[in-house]
C-alpha cells in the first residue's frame, strides 16, 4: 500500500501549488491512496465544499485538518463531508469526526488526525490517550495518524508511544519539512513534519514584510497571505508494506 501525504496547503499559493505538481506527482509515484493536509487551505482557515469536491475528483481520498478546523462559518457542513477528519482529542460533542474509514480494494485504512497541546492554545485532551482510546475502537489494515502539532519532542514522544500500533504518524503544523524521515524500532513509519505546500519566500505562508514587522515591533496583526512568491510542493510517500518513507521537496527558482 502506497500513499502520498501531501502537506498542509496554504492559501491561494498553496492552491497553485498543488495544481501545478500534484498530477506529476501523482504519475511518478503512483500511490494508491492519497492525504491532504487542508488546515489552511481556504483563506488559511480550514477547507472549502467546493475544494473538498474538486480534489476528491483528481484522486485525493481523505482531508485531515488542525487547530482551525472550526474557523468557518461554514464548519459543520464541511465536517460532515464522509472524507474529512478533525483533531480527535478535542472534547466530547464536538462536531465532526474522530477518525475516517475508507475501503480500498478490500482493505480498511484507517485515518486519525491529533492534534498536539504543546505551545498550543485549545484547551483539548491528551493526545496519547487519546490515541489509546481510539485503537481500542476501530479495525484496520492500516492506521495512518497525522498529528497537527508544534513541539518536535511532542511529535517524537507520541511516534515512540504508537510505535509497532500504527503504520504511520506524519506530522504537520510548523510548515517547514523535517528531514527526519525513518522507520521507528516497531516499524511504524514517522516524518516529524512534512511541510508547507505554498509560497517558497514567505513566513511559513505569511507575507514576509509584515512577519518581519511583527518581530520587530511585537503588535500582533491578522497574518496576510503572502502572493508574490515562487512555490514550494512538500510531501511524503509511504509505503505500508515495505516500509519505507521518502521525502518529496520540490522548490522553485
């Protein structure tokens, strides 16, 4: 089982992006499943119908998402789509769906997305028990997790826990890949994080002079998108069976 895990896709560059290099992508590596990252994918806070509609219909199979799941006024109808998963640790109620079942060719996968409480701001469960919780309930060939968190040592904590219980725990959040791609011990497969699908200069997205600014005289501003930029394609190819994890980076010049 191969599957692609594309990374958090910013904004309209993240957009682009992804329609200039997932089809090539897509054609060299030849998975058979396929992850999106859409936390940020419309106007940097959540996913869209009508993008959910259109990736499902160039082969994209599941969408997880982050700490801006909730962003949109449109949110529950987005979290109702089958193929679309929020941070599982966040209390009990909340709209939306813990995990996603997705039958490929006979076989279960099962998609969890976590999302981690160091150095952020929800006040939402623990994600180890959390997982524990979770793995007690579903069935699967394959278990894949994306954990949408900040801290590397929080990351590398939970892919050690579920280490030899997953298949794979992918990373986002921080928009900048890690090189640090491996099989873990138990052969779980782990990629601390996969990175940003948008603008290549840009602060993790952001309009560079004002990320520049905000540092420099720390008043806060609602961060701009940055739009003149060349791009940046992040992902990962996992391979289930053979365990193996490569890094895709494509930059432009």
């Amino acid at each position: 089982m191969k599957v692609l895990f594309i990374g958090d896709i910013y904004m309209e560059l993240g957009q682009k992006a992804f329609n200039k290099y997932f089809l090539s992508v897509k054609n060299e590596h030849k998975p058979h499943f396929i992850i999106v990252n859409g936390e940020n994918i419309e106007k940097g806070n959540g996913l869209s119908k009508e993008i959910y509609k259109e990736y499902l219909e160039q082969g994209v199979n599941v969408f997880t998402l982050g700490n801006h799941a909730f962003s949109r006024r449109d949110a529950r109808e987005v979290l109702d789509l089958p193929y679309v998963t929020r941070p599982a640790n966040y209390g009990l109620g909340t709209m939306g769906k813990e995990w996603v079942e997705y039958n490929y060719n006979g076989q279960k996968i099962v998609v969890i997305n976590l999302l981690g409480r160091v150095f952020m701001r929800d006040p939402i469960d623990n994600p180890f028990t959390k997982a524990d919780e979770i793995l007690k309930k579903v069935t699967a060939d394959y278990v894949i997790v994306d954990f949408h968190a900040e801290a590397t040592s929080e990351k590398y904590a939970l892919a050690h826990y579920l280490d030899g219980r997953v298949d794979a725990i992918i990373g986002t959040h921080t928009h900048v890949p890690t090189a640090d791609n491996m099989v873990l011990p138990k052969g779980t497969l782990f990629q601390s994080d996969v990175g940003m699908t948008g603008a290549k200069y840009s602060i993790i997205g952001g309009e560079v002079a004002q990320g520049i600014r905000k540092f420099i005289s720390g008043v806060p501003e609602r961060v701009k998108p940055e739009i003149n930029s060349v791009l940046q394609f992040n992902a990962c190819i996992l391979d289930l069976d053979n365990k193996t994890i490569e890094r895709i980076n494509i930059y432009e010049e």
